[in-house]
C-alpha cells in the first residue's frame, strides 16, 4: 500500500484499458448481456428498495404504518423527525456523538501521525516489533477484549464518561491508521525535511511545519475512514457508555428500537434512523472514490 | 540521522503505545486469566479454577450448538458472499469491457457497507416484520402468500434471514475490492484469449480467477473471521439479546456476550472468547494454507 491508494482508482489505470474487448465467443451477447442486466437491476433493487421504503414510512403516521408497508402518507409527517429529535432525544445521542467523535477523530489522527512519522523515517531497534504488534491490533476482533475492558474503564473510573470512550476509540483506530500513514510517511521526499534542518528547524518544527502539512492527503483519507468507523461504532458504546443521558447515537437507536415494541411510535423511530444515516450519507456523497479505495486499500495489499 | 533522534521518537510514540498498551494488548491478556477464574464480578477476588470452564464448555449443549450455527454461517457467508461480488466486478471489470449502468450499479452496491450496522439491522428487523413488514408485503403482492411467515421467530429462518443481511451489506466491499484487482489485469491477456477462441466464462476461470486469487484469498479469511465474529446484527434484527429470535440464532460470540452482561459469569464467558480467539487464528493459517497456490506475477 502507499500514497496511491487514496487517489480514485480510475486515475492510476493506464488509459488503454477503456475501450474493452469486443467479440467474445460462445452464447449470443444479446441473451448474455439481458441476462446480466436483470440480474444487476435485480440486486440494486434489493439495495435501494429498503432505503426507499425507509424514507417513506419515516413521514408516516402509526397507523398508515400498522395498515400496510405499501400505503403512501396522506400528508408529510415532519411531526415524526421533531418527536424523534427530541422525545426519543435523538437530538441529544446526536451532540454527545460529535462531542466523543471531535476529540476522538482529533487524538485518533495526531496521536497515529505521530507514531507513524517515527516508524516511517527513523531507524532505531524495535521498530520493527513495534510496527507489528499495532498491526496485530487488526486482526483481533474487538468483542473478546469486551469484558476485561469493561472491568478496566470501570476501574479507572471512566466507565460513562466521554473521556473514557474517546480514548477506548483511539485505542482500537490506532492499528489501521498506524499502519496506512506509516506506508503514507515513506512515500513523502527526504529532502524537504533535510532542507528544514539545514535552516535550523528542530525535529519537532520539521513535524508539524513541514511532515504534517505534507502528509494532508492521508490524514484527509484516515479523518473520512475513522469518522465513519467511530460514528457506526456499536458495541463500544454500547458496553462503556450505560449513562443513558450520555448515550451514542447508535446505542441510543438500538434501545429506541428494543423499545419500541412496546411503545409503538414507529414513524418517530424511522424518523431517528433517517436522522442517524444522514450524516454518513454526506460523507459518501462528498467523497465516494476516496472511500472506496481507502477502504478496501488495507484488504488488497494485506 | 544524529544522536538527538530519540528525543523525538520516545515522546512520540509514547502516546500511541500507551493507549494501544492500556486499552487493546492488556484487556485481550487479561481475557486469557479471567478465562481460568470462576469470576462473577461482585468481589475484587477471583477464585482460580484452572480448566475448569474451559471443560464446562466442551460438555455445554448450548455452546456447542451455537458453534454448530458459527461453523454453517462459516461455509456459506463466504461462498456465497463472494459468488455474488465476483460475478458483480467480472461484469463491471473483466477485459475492460464494463456493462452498461456500471458506474451507478457500483456506488448503490457499496452504499450498504457504510450505513450503520445499527440502522441496517433496525431497517431489516422491519423488512421481516410479520404484519407491516416490506417482505411479506411483498410476498403478498405477487400472490405468493403461502411463502409468507415470520421470519425472525421461525426456527429454520431465523439464522438465514440475519445471515442474508450480513450479505446484502458486504457484497459491496468485496466487489470492490475484486474490481480494484481485476483492473490491473492487462486487456491484452483477453484480447489474446478472445483470438484463441474463449468464451466470456473460460476467460474468467482460465485468466481472471487465477490473477486475482490472493485477493480471493485475503476475501475468504475476512469473511472467515467474520463468520465466528457474527453477532451484532443478531442482536439489532432480532430487537434484543435474549429474545425468542436471539435465542434460536444464538451463535457463540452472542452466548458470550449473554453470559457475561447478562448473567455475570465473567470467568466463563472469557473462556469462551479465547475459544473464538484461538479458533479464529487456527482456521486462518488453515484457510492460508488450504489456498495457497503459484501466485502469477504480471
């Protein structure tokens, strides 16, 4: 893995390889591509439709709701996104979210950009254990580390503080982003920074003055990666965080949910997942390519 | 560089390494002591009992049987996990010929991945709701009513119908991931092909297949991992942990996440976490060696 990888896949392709290949033999082309084309339509209508039916019944009343999935609202339920916002006080989980995610995002990047400048461009023994053992961070799954973890937060008294998750979150984003901007600090040109000592900058001045600013482009991928990491994050939150006025939003849906088997103010509930995704759904829109090949980068080379 | 490198390499990595030290290595060293204790979490004493859980769980019928359900989810999730995304990317990539609508098939088949595993489950348990659920909704609207059934209580639906979730959501990232190495395939190899006479599947089977294996590879153990790792969307689909629907899709992970939150057998359920940690690591040098072949370097 290296720089390329946040670049959009297109733009590392050789141009050639967009004309494609004509006359392959077998089958008739037409039945092939008919047959290839239900089935593509067939799948996106499985993706979208739930999103779809989603939007609509999040403007429903509860009884449009309980009469069947099909029928359309008589009129735009906004009532169900303000009930949502603030009875089901997905307003709140919301601030307490940006709240954990702004000091997370924040430590989670300067925090690996830090380790991932020294392992990248110093030489010193160890470094090559210490490498690895982040990276091994990858390959444990987090649910097995629950229990002693919650006994551990506990103990340190920062079970339901915000504190305490937001460096719980550090902690478990410090493997995938070690280890892409590491990758990422290679690639950056020696020179810059040899240039910067020779004017008398000290290591530290070189870092933030020069390294950093140079490295924005995998900070950028890493910022998008992590945010959409820690806001979708579940089970944390979920073990950590039992305060239900500091609640996530995700753990606050959940339990929105669990509950609403009883409660039954279903167009409230929808109208919280709507409010829920809406912020992932900007960050793909603004940056769908980058993702893509960010997310997928650590899979292709690993 | 010059002697004075470690003033800045210890203040640097300090940080990480103490987060990484106190929060990630230490909780997974624990798990492994906790795991030979009767702990239960009310007393700072934890009484030592060797193997003791770790032979419980070799007689426990609901461990086993959860692990049986660990063992399905592990053959299907990746076959057909992957079927799917590589009959997507060879569609949208193989030869360089992209079928018609590619670009908008590729970012509607990746948006799933990045939704909240929490709204995806919450958005399904609702697609199988019996009475105002979109499935057999559906079900009804093509006539097919006698298909209907309520899917999350149904003993032989229930497992399925969370596993076909995990699909629909992760379909997207293997695609891409197939579509980013099948890209690099040079066309020449194709064009060549076409020449000899191939056909749209031996082109696939004879050249994109092998070019791409160690990302198929790399594919298998993730969904590997994920398969003994399921539980999340068990829990949000079915509306809970220790519901009816939970129960009877009750997978390992699941049974420990009830034993300790639920029941407070810390000791126990930290055994059953090295058992998935252990099995976890065991099958993927398996599933590394099982699918090692000639890599073709071109």
């Amino acid at each position: 893995m290296s720089a390329q990888a946040i670049q959009p896949i297109e733009e590392i392709l050789p141009t050639t390889r967009r004309e494609g290949i004509q006359g392959w033999t077998g089958g008739s082309d037409r039945a092939f591509s008919t047959v290839a084309q239900l089935m593509l339509a067939f799948w996106a209508f499985v993706v979208i439709f739930p999103f779809v039916w989603m939007i609509v019944t999040s403007v429903k009343t509860d009884p449009e709701i309980l009469s069947s999935p099909w029928k359309l609202p008589a009129a735009i339920q906004w009532d169900n996104f303000e009930r949502a916002w603030t009875q089901a006080r997905i307003g709140r989980f919301f601030l307490n979210t940006l709240l954990v995610l702004a000091g997370s995002l924040t430590g989670t990047l300067l925090v690996s950009a830090m380790a991932a400048y020294v392992l990248a461009r110093f030489e010193f023994p160890g470094r090559q254990v210490l490498f690895y053992a982040f990276i091994a961070g990858l390959m444990f799954p987090v649910f097995l580390a629950l229990v002693p973890l919650y006994f551990l937060v506990r103990d340190l008294h920062l079970l339901g503080t915000y504190q305490g998750l937001i460096l719980v979150y550090i902690a478990y984003s410090l493997p995938f982003t070690i280890f892409f901007l590491t990758a990422f600090f290679k690639t950056l040109p020696n020179e810059l920074g040899e240039a910067a000592i020779l004017d008398g900058a000290s290591q530290y001045q070189i870092f933030f003055q020069v390294m950093l600013p140079l490295a924005k482009p995998g900070l950028i991928a890493m910022g998008i990666f992590n945010f959409l990491g820690q806001w979708n994050q579940f089970l944390l939150p979920l073990v950590l965080m039992p305060d239900e006025n500091r609640y996530l939003l995700s753990q606050g849906l959940y339990f929105l949910a669990v509950q609403q088997g009883y409660q039954n103010d279903y167009g409230a509930l929808f109208a919280a997942m709507m409010i829920t995704m809406i912020p992932t759904l900007i960050v793909y829109v603004l940056f769908q390519r980058r993702l893509e090949s960010g997310l997928t980068a650590g899979a292709l080379k690993g | 560089m010059h002697h004075h490198k470690y003033r800045l390499i210890i203040p640097f990595l300090l940080p990480a390494a103490l987060l990484y030290g106190v929060f990630v290595v230490w909780p997974y060293a624990q798990a492994i002591y906790v795991s030979l204790t009767s702990w239960r979490g009310v007393s700072a004493n934890r009484p030592f009992v060797g193997l003791d859980n770790y032979q419980r769980l070799w007689e426990d019928d609901r461990f086993l049987e959860a692990l049986s359900r660990n063992g399905q989810l592990l053959i299907v999730l990746p076959l057909v996990t992957i079927a799917i995304a590589l009959t997507f990317a060879a569609l949208f990539t193989q030869g360089g010929q992209a079928i018609r609508g590619a670009a908008f098939y590729r970012i509607v088949f990746f948006f799933p991945q990045i939704i909240p595993a929490v709204i995806v489950g919450i958005l399904w348990s609702y697609v199988y709701t019996p009475n105002i659920g979109l499935l057999n909704g559906i079900l009804g609207g093509v006539g097919l009513d006698g298909l209907k059934r309520s899917w999350l209580t149904d003993p032989t639906t229930v497992l399925w119908a969370i596993v076909a979730v995990a699909i629909w959501s992760s379909v997207g990232f293997y695609m891409v991931i197939f579509i980013a190495s099948m890209q690099s395939i040079p066309t020449s190899f194709y064009e060549a092909a076409v020449l000899d006479g191939a056909t749209r599947w031996s082109s696939f089977k004879d050249i994109t297949l092998p070019l791409i294996w160690e990302s198929i590879r790399t594919s298998v153990i993730y969904l590997a991992i994920a398969a003994l790792d399921f539980f999340i969307l068990v829990i949000v689909v079915s509306g809970g942990s220790t519901t009816m629907g939970a129960t009877r899709a009750e997978v390992a992970a699941l049974y420990l996440y009830n034993q300790a939150f639920d029941k407070n057998r810390w000791g126990y359920a930290s055994a059953i976490g090295v058992v998935l940690l252990l099995l976890t690591l065991l099958l993927s040098v398996i599933i590394m060696r099982a699918t090692r072949r000639e890599t073709y370097q071109f």
